[in-house]
C-alpha cells in the first residue's frame, strides 16, 4: 500500500478507537478513588509475612509465578540477542578497539562514580524487600553502572573487565535459582513458590523469607543480563567487520 | 479533568502505532513501538493511584504499615514489565541492527524480499 | 495439599523444568559435544511430555487446580495466582511438549551447525507453551504469551546471514508486541473496573453486573493480542513471513501449536470472563466474520504461491479461520469438532513443515518452480507428501476429517449450513495445493513452470540450507511418520472421539472451571453427546478431497488452462494481485490492519449492544 493508503486507513481506524476508549475511560473508577479491592487484600498479605515493600511482597511472595515468567523473558531476550549479533560466517574481529580519546575530567569523573554506582547497585538489590527497589531496579543500575568503564574509558579496558562467559553463567545461575526455589517450595510446603524461610523482624534485614532470596536471583540475573546485552552491542559496533575479498 | 491521565495513555498507544506506520527507518519503528508500551504503563499506574495516599513501602527502621498507600500490584506489574520491554526492545534493536549490516537500508519500503 | 487439588505439583512442574533445562544449556552448552546439546533437550522435552499426558489424564476426573505460592482463596479473594487444568489446557500442553519433541529430534541432523542458545530458546519457548495453556490469570496469560514472543522472535531471526529472515523476525516482533500491548490496556480495565486478575475471579466479580462500554472494550482489546497470535485476519500479515524465513522445525512450533493457542486464548477468556456478560449471539456473528475472511484469505492465498513454507504458512492461517469458525459456534460439538482439528491438523501441518526442511536440506531451495520433477528418483517422500495433503484436505479417516466432519454438522444444526461450503472449498484448495507441489516436483507432472524472476509482488523459495544431506536420515523421517501416523490415530480410536467431546463440555462450561477454582473441589462435567463418523460427514470429507485433486489438477496444469481460459483468467487476476500485494512485508501496512482489525471487532461486539 502507498504511503498515503496507510495512513488513511489508520486514520480511520484510530479515530474509531479512539472513540471506544474515551467511551470506556470515562466508565473507569475516579482517578484517585479509593476503590482498589487487591491492594486491601494485598496490604494484608504483605503485612502478615513481614515484608515492609509491598511491592515485592506483590512480585516475590504473592504473584511469583509472573515475575518467574518476566525473568525469563529477560533471559529469552539476552540469549535471542547473543543468537542475532553473532559472528557470522563472513565476519572477522577486527583491532582498533583503543582509538579515540576521553576528556582526562570524564575519565576522572568515571572512575569516582563507578564503583560508588556499582555498590549503590547492589544496596537497592539487597535491600529490595525494605525499601523501593529490587532485582529488576538494581540489576540495571549494576549492569549500567560497569559500562562507566567504557563511557570513561576505553574499550579495551572494558572488556577485560567483564569476559563474558561468567556473566552467561550469571544469568543461568540467576533464571535457574528462581525456578529452582520455586520448586524448592514444591518439595517442601506443596506449593510452588511457596514463602518457605522464617519471616519475621518487619523491616530488618533478615525479614520476608524467600522475597530476598528471589531479589538477589533476579538482581543477579538481570545485571548479567544487561551485561551480556551491551557487550554483545558494543562489540558488534566496534569490533566486528566483514570480512574483506581475498583475505582468509 | 480527573480521565486526563487515561486518555494519555491511550493516545500514546495510538500515536506509537501512528508512529509505525508513517515510519521510514526500522529503528524509529521500535522505538515507536517502545512509546506505545509506555501508554499501557501511564494506564497501569493512573488505575493504581490514590489520592492522599503514601507509596506502598514501610522502609526500613520501618512506619507503622497503613492501608491506604497507592496500588502495589499495578506498580508490580509496570516495573517487571518495563525490565522486560528495555530487553525485548534490545532484541527488535538487535535485528534492525543486522538488518542494516546485510541490506544496507533500514527503510521498510525498500525491504522488498517478504512480498506476495 | 495446601497448594490445590492432588496432583496440583504438575503444572508449575511442566513450566519449571524447561527453564531449568535452559538455564543448564546456557551455562555448560559452549563446552558440550553436539550430540549432548542435542540429547539433553530432547530428553527434557520428552520428560515434559510425559508430564503433560499424566496431567491430561488425571483432568478426566475433574480440574487439577495450582494456587501458586499457596494462596488459596478466603472468602472469596485471593492474591495469588491461579493454574487451573482443564482437558482442553492439558491437552495444548502436551501438544505442544509432543511437538517440541519431535522438532529437536528433527533439529539433531537438520543444522550442521548451531549452538547450545537454539536449544535453550526452544525449551522456553515450550515453558511459555506450557504456562499459557494451564494458567487461570489473565495477567499470567499476558506474561506467558510474551515469553513465547520472545524466543519465537529470537527463533525466527536465527539465520542472520539471510536477509529477509531478519526481516521477517522483526515484523513478527513488532505486531506481536503491539497485540501483546493493546491486551495489556484490556487487562487494565478490567482490573481497574473488578480489582481482580485472575480469571474465576473475573467470573465472579463481571456476573449479574450490566455491561457497559467498558466492558465491551476491555474484551475486544483483550482479544486483539490473542487474535494477532492466532493469525486472524485482518491481524495475520505476519505469520506468512515469519514462517518464510523460520528453519523448519521452529515452524512445526509455530503452525502445529502456537497458532491454535492464540484461537485457543480468545476462546478460553471469552468463555470463563465474559460468556455470561455478553450476548452470545452477537460474540458467534462477530467471530464468524473473522474466521470466514481469515480462511478465505488464506485458501486463496495459498494456492497462489510458489515458495512452499509461505504456502503451508497460508494454509495454516486458513485452517486458524476453519478452527475460528468451529469454536465460534459457541457449541459442545462445534468445540469438539475445532478441538479434533487442531490435534488432526497440528500432526499434518508438521509433518509438511518437516518434509519442506528436508527439501531444503536435499536440494537447496524451497522454490515449486526451480524444483520441478527433481524429486522423481524419491521413493519415500513423495508417498509422505501425498499423505500430508491428503490430511490436509480432509480424507477421511484422519483426524483431521473427522475433526472438519464434527464441525460441520454442528454448524448445519445450528443453522449456519454455509459453514460446510466454506470448510470443504478451504480445506480443499489448501490441500490441493499442497497436492500440487508434490506433483510437481516428485512426479514432473504438467509442463515445467515458467521459471526466472519472480514477478513484483511475489517470492521466490530462495533461501540457504542449513545442511546438505545426500539422504534423509532416520532422525528426520521419524518424527513425520510418527506426526502422520498421529494424526491418524486421532481419527480412527473411538476413545478419542469421545475424549474430546468430553475436554469439550469442560471447556464449554465456565462454572464447573470457576467453582473448582475457587473451592478447589474437583468436580465433574458430563458430556451431553457422542459425536462419531455419519454419512454425511464422510460425504462431505470425501467432496473435500474431490476439491483437492481438481485443485492440484488445476494448478499442474495452468499454463494450458489459462490458454484456454483467458478471459476468465484475467477477471480472476486482478483481485488476486491486489490481494498478493496487501501482502507486502511492510510493518507500517500491517500495523495499519492491525488498527483496522480492532475497530472492527469493536464494531461488530459493540454496535449490537448499543440499541
């Protein structure tokens, strides 16, 4: 179809959208009313095993089937990525990872904020079951945090700090202990995903049983994750080059 | 106007595809797709407020919990949600990005191998 | 069991252990022997299997139901989230495990070379199967359909060194997510309007309330994701090039099991969320529209091309319509009927993807044009391909007829006769195109096609091979005979012919799913009827596959015909090119229809209800 066609015909059907949604927005509770049946019921649960974030009590304890499925999402993603940017046939690696230069303030500036970042990282996935944060939050401040390395620095230094195998096996070891917990709680309560350790001491560290554990799996999952995902990037960008006529 | 928040929402999610359709560059076109997800976020999170009420953490030394915080479970679902879409965003990135390599064009309207 | 009903460990069971298998392959898979990144899968795989068949055998006593986390519910509400098996949800799982199965043995000699990350992508794409089919939460659903997004993308765009692969990937992706999205804003306003997620819950909090246009709208945008991944028309255009471009036994995934869930997932949440909310009568018409057109365009479709994996890829969007139809009639036996189909043609559909691969693999390339008659020295082959068609057009007995029979005496007794005309012409053109192409090829029927370039709106079966095989190995034929003798099977055992109508009445009966939900009492469900072979159905099988054989005639023969037949032809030409050129590989056109396709369905649910 023309471009014309197409925007015509999508003009036409999402003005008739359009239409149905205003009709059913204004059918919608107040914004802001106080209607919200789960989140009593939520509150409560939350409440009784200890957990001072009801909103990882809601993706740990109550709803950890979904957050098994997003995880592993997260994993399908990365290994999808690591299948798509890889070397292909007719492609060789290729040696100007150390051109370029930085400003000597940012290099500077980068190796301050680094590991300030990387650790700020690592409290938001500790304390995920206490304050706002979690696996998923804090994973991507870890991940994006060691990239500093390559904003500040050079490539080459990026890379040997982060080979990339024991990342995938981060990641393995993250979606693995998930599921394994899971059926951790199977064998021992009859329930999957079941809260099986002790909970109590609201809003200490060693509080809301599993929730903590299952933040950690996930934070270490999803720092990997990202990990593996901007490297396979970078070095698709930078490293990569089809291979030239007449060389081996 | 208190349905404000929910006709955003949606006019994101339409002005996402809108932005699919007139696109000339594959890369703008996940990217529109990422805008259109982020209209069902403003929905999720506009459903889950309100008025007066505190975020649903009690913190550590923790508050006195209280019933009235703003949605937990609409929260739950954005925030897995928003991981998750950065990943499947880095994956659609992934096959623009090879696409570019072996085609030499990320313009969809000379992408003619898929017709018929 | 504080979790459920006895046996309740199964479900999370089946969605838990593929991860794990992945998880595995991707931590040791760079250091393993290919044989074992081949075997280990494959015996996760089969593991699930027989998981999913004890699962499916223990549903015949009632609902096996899973309160994750165990939270069960009090006083009505619960936090946690909800798997309820049903026959029909066990049996797409095992279907779909069966399937996997036999697609990773088929995979041990179809790639000379691929890493652990295939492997480790197919089996979560079977846990994101597995959890979609046995889940009971709406939002559980959305989740699980976006993991088998993912790795289907990812599985589609495998082969990066062919273009159009990618192509054909990222259309895939884009309207996937788009339709995932749009059910995510339904999901919302429902959420929003109950303060509930989970589907007996919906049940419970939508009942005896008026419906509104919020309602109406939460369920068409709800059915939009699950109508793109069931390739309905107007929301189909992907599956034609994804499957293009798939490797073979990624596409027995695809059209065997993935497809069908998508019919399967709008049915399911019409049923138990909104069947005693919104009229029947105008949900039935609503759902016939779709399924007419989407079998039409696909019949169509497909007898007019020339690359065989877009072929089947029309074939199945033609059979998705005929499911659609089947279940649309809102009836035990049309879902009985729709039920045998889907197991019937799942067993045919794969066996032609498989038998496509070899092709490739043997000779390079997946043209009907450029591999005219080189196939006359196959002895094998050509038998399987003929059966193939020939279940695919409906020849009594496979299952695949009997489904197709079950179906259409249940839409003659309910008054929709023309239902019959649209399966037998739909079932026979697809089969008969596919009669066409083994003529062509393994017997050098007809004149030898015009070859050359493609015309401009057209493709061509160009596409690299994964590996060169001199002769079809053992582990690549076995599993199409076995998917064949399957789908056999299916047609001919009496038990199953009361096996389904049996996993029909469950899934046709929402308050048996939702009390056994939410008192986890496992109770029963009696079905009313035992639909078997009749005259007419074995009549109408057997005019279906007269269809096929003059179809195949037909296409063997065109260039003589269209000698003859010229003005004919030409009147006949120009719709069928404005059709192939809807088909443009463009995202932005697709995404265009995709809108179009919700207006519509909002308009044919919506209007009704207005006056």
């Amino acid at each position: 179809m023309s471009r014309t066609a197409r925007t015509v015909m999508f003009a036409a059907a999402g003005g008739a959208v359009a239409v149905f949604a205003v009709l059913a927005v204004v059918r919608l509770p107040a914004f802001g009313s106080p209607y919200h049946p789960y989140r009593d019921h939520a509150f409560l649960a939350g409440v009784a095993h200890d957990t001072a974030n009801l909103v990882s009590s809601v993706n740990f304890d109550q709803r950890g089937l979904d957050t098994l499925g997003e995880e592993t999402i997260l994993l399908a993603s990365v290994m999808g990525v690591s299948v798509l940017l890889r070397r292909a046939e007719d492609e060789e690696e290729h040696d100007d990872r150390s051109v370029g230069w930085v400003l000597d303030a940012t290099r500077l500036g980068g190796y301050i904020i680094l590991p300030v970042t990387v650790l700020v990282g690592f409290d938001v996935i500790t304390h995920g079951h206490l304050t706002p944060g979690g696996g998923f939050q804090g994973g991507v401040v870890v991940g994006t945090g060691i990239h500093l390395m390559y904003v500040a620095g050079r490539y080459r230094s990026l890379e040997r700090m982060r080979p990339t195998t024991p990342f995938e096996w981060g990641e393995a070891v993250g979606a693995g202990a998930f599921a394994a917990m899971g059926v951790a709680g199977l064998l021992v309560s009859g329930a999957f995903l079941a809260n099986l350790i002790s909970y109590t001491g609201f809003g200490q560290l060693f509080s809301s049983g599993t929730v903590a554990l299952l933040n950690g799996a996930v934070g270490i999952e999803v720092a990997s994750g990202v990990m593996v995902l901007l490297a396979k990037f970078l070095e698709q960008a930078i490293v990569l080059r089809r291979r030239e006529d007449g060389e081996k | 106007m208190s349905v404000y928040g929910y006709l955003v929402a949606f006019w994101l999610v339409l002005a996402g595809s809108f932005g699919i359709v007139r696109s000339r560059d594959l890369i703008h076109s996940v990217v529109c797709l990422s805008v259109a997800q982020s209209g069902t976020y403003v929905l999720l999170l506009s459903i889950g407020f309100q008025t007066k009420a505190t975020p649903p953490v009690y913190g550590s030394p923790p508050s006195t919990p209280t019933r009235s915080v703003t949605d937990p479970v609409v929260q739950a679902m954005t925030l897995t949600d928003v991981v998750v879409s950065a990943t499947v965003t880095a994956l659609l990135l992934a096959m623009a990005v090879q696409i570019h390599k072996r085609h030499g064009t990320l313009d969809p309207d000379e992408l003619r191998a898929l017709r018929g | 069991m504080p979790g459920g009903t006895a046996f309740s460990w199964l479900p999370p069971t089946t969605v838990a252990v593929p991860i794990l298998g992945a998880a595995l392959l991707l931590a040791v898979g760079r250091w393993l022997p290919r044989w074992l990144t081949d075997a280990i899968p494959t015996a996760v795989a089969a593991g699930i299997t027989v998981l999913t068949a004890c699962l499916l055998a223990r549903t015949a006593d009632g609902h096996v139901v899973t309160w994750s986390g165990g939270w069960r519910p009090t006083h009505g509400f619960s936090v946690g989230i909800v798997m309820v098996s049903d026959p029909v949800g066990a049996g797409a799982a095992l279907l779909s495990a069966a399937l996997a199965t036999l697609a990773l043995l088929y995979s041990w000699k179809y790639f000379e070379s691929v890493e652990a990350h295939y492997h480790a992508l197919v089996l979560l794409f079977l846990a994101g199967m597995q959890g979609f089919a046995l889940t009971g939460d709406l939002f559980d659903m959305f989740v699980f359909f976006e993991l088998m997004g993912a790795s289907a993308y990812a599985l589609t765009g495998m082969k990066v060194e062919d273009p159009s692969a990618l192509q054909g990937a990222l259309n895939f992706g884009i309207i996937n997510s788009l339709g995932a999205y749009l059910t995510l804003a339904g999901v919302g306003l429902l959420y929003a309007r109950t303060g509930n997620l989970g589907m007996p819950q919906l049940h419970q909090s939508l009942e005896g309330r008026p419906v509104d246009a919020l309602v109406v709208a939460a369920f068409v945008l709800v059915l939009t994701g699950f109508l793109v991944k069931g390739a309905v028309a107007p929301f189909h255009y992907w599956l034609d090039d994804a499957h293009a471009v798939a490797p073979a036994p990624v596409c027995v995934l695809f059209s065997g099991i993935m497809v069908p869930l998508g019919v399967y997932g709008a049915l399911r949440v019409y049923w138990i969320v909104f069947a005693g909310v919104l009229p029947g009568a105008d949900i039935r018409r609503a759902f016939l529209v779709l399924g007419v057109i989407s079998a039409l365009v696909g019949a169509v479709m497909c007898v007019g091309q020339r690359h065989i994996k877009r072929l089947l890829a029309f074939s199945t969007i033609a059979h998705a319509g005929l499911f659609l139809c089947a279940l649309a009639l809102l009836s035990e036996d049309g879902t009985a009927g729709a039920l045998l189909y889907v197991a019937g043609h799942a067993g045919a559909k794969a066996a032609l993807f498989l038998l496509a691969g070899l092709l490739l693999n043997r000779f390079g390339s997946v043209d009907e044009h450029g591999l005219y008659g080189r196939g006359r020295s196959e002895r094998l082959m050509p038998w399987l391909w003929v059966l193939g068609a020939l279940a695919l057009a409906g020849l009594p007995p496979f299952g695949t007829a009997l489904g197709k029979a079950i179906s259409e005496e249940a839409a003659i007794k309910g008054g929709d006769w023309y239902l019959s005309i649209v399966f037998v012409a739909v079932s026979g053109l697809t089969g008969g195109a596919v009669l066409r192409v083994a003529a062509r090829i393994y017997l050098g029927l007809g004149p030898r096609p015009r070859e050359g370039e493609a015309q401009a709106f057209e493709s061509t079966g160009e596409e690299k091979s994964e590996a060169r095989l001199r002769s079809a190995p053992a582990t690549m034929v076995v599993p199409i005979v076995a998917l064949l003798a399957g789908t056999l099977v299916a047609g001919v055992i009496g038990g199953s012919r009361s096996a389904f109508s049996h996993a029909a009445a469950y899934f046709t009966q929402p308050g048996a799913y939702v009390h056994a939900a939410m008192t986890l009492t496992a109770g029963t469900v009696s079905s009313v009827r035992q639909p078997n072979w009749t005259g007419l159905g074995l009549g109408l099988g057997f005019v279906s596959v007269a269809v096929a054989l003059v179809t195949a005639a037909a296409g063997v023969y065109s260039s003589v015909l269209a000698d003859r037949l010229a003005p004919l032809v030409r009147v006949g030409s120009a719709p069928m090119r404005v059709l192939r050129q809807l088909h443009s590989g463009h995202v932005g056109d697709y995404v265009a229809w995709l809108m179009t396709g919700v207006a519509v369905v909002g308009a044919l649910v919506g209007l009704p209800l207005v006056r």
